[in-house]
C-alpha cells in the first residue's frame, strides 16, 4: 500500500493554505495516474466507488475527483504517462456518463471501464454482494489496468 498524503489527488497545484480550494483534506498517493468513478443511484454507482477506493489503496492509482474534473475548478484528468499509462475512468452503467462528462470538457485520452460489462447486474439497490470489488479488481488486473 502506498502512503497517502494530505494533498490534492487531482495534482491540480492548488495551494490550500491560501487559496483554500479543491484540495482541502483531498488523499493522495505517489501512484502516476488517477482514477475516476461514477456517482450514479444504484448498485453499480456504488460498485464503480468502491472499486475506484480500492484501486487507489492498493497504490494502482490516485484516486481523483470526478465532480472537480465537471466544475472545472482543478486542472485534473487526462494524465499519461511515458510508458503510455492513462487516467481511469470507471462508469456503473452503459449510458457512460462520466466518460461523457469527460469527453465535453476536452478530456479524451484516458482508459474506460463500465461495470455492467464486467457482469455486474444494475439493480436499483445500493447494496454489492461480498467479495465483488476483490473479484472485479483481479478482472482489472487481467486487462492489464
């Protein structure tokens, strides 16, 4: 696990003794990409968090502010690394609304994976079966993200 810091994980610069924006008691880590979930109302919203928090513990990625990305109050989103690592983008459902979000504010350069396409049924529910983030991270680490 790598240690995670009391700054913005979006690496958008702000200065929070003076300026008091995004990164106000945002966690990071030392991880050269980001991870973004959706924030949909169901099962797979929840799922596509939890997975993003598990990523960003297991030091896979920095776990990065979605709703910042959307304000655009941090210049956050679209990182790739020389070894053509990108940022993450993890959606609950098909309707991809975070890749949209993205996509309008000029982001384009990132990986994508949806939930449902992982074989998680969307339920109108907030509850996730045990062991699912465990099991959906393995099939991450299969692809290679």
């Amino acid at each position: 696990m790598i240690e995670e810091k009391d700054t913005c994980s979006c690496s958008c610069g702000c200065d929070t003794e003076t300026t008091g924006s995004c990164s106000d008691g945002c966690v990071t880590n030392d991880a050269p990409t980001s991870v973004y979930a959706c924030a949909g109302a169901s099962n797979v919203g929840v799922i596509s968090f939890e997975l993003t928090k598990a990523l960003h513990t297991a030091g896979r990625y920095k776990m990065g502010c979605s709703v910042c990305v959307g304000g655009g109050d941090c210049g956050c989103g679209g990182t790739v690394t020389p070894q053509g690592r990108k940022d993450l983008l993890i959606d609950g459902c098909k309707a991809s609304c975070l890749k949209k979000m993205f996509q309008k504010k000029g982001i384009t350069n990132f990986d994508h994976v949806i939930v449902t396409q992982l074989g998680v049924k969307k339920e109108g529910t907030f509850d996730i079966e045990p062991g699912l983030i465990e099991k959906l991270m393995d099939k991450l680490l299969q692809k290679g993200l």
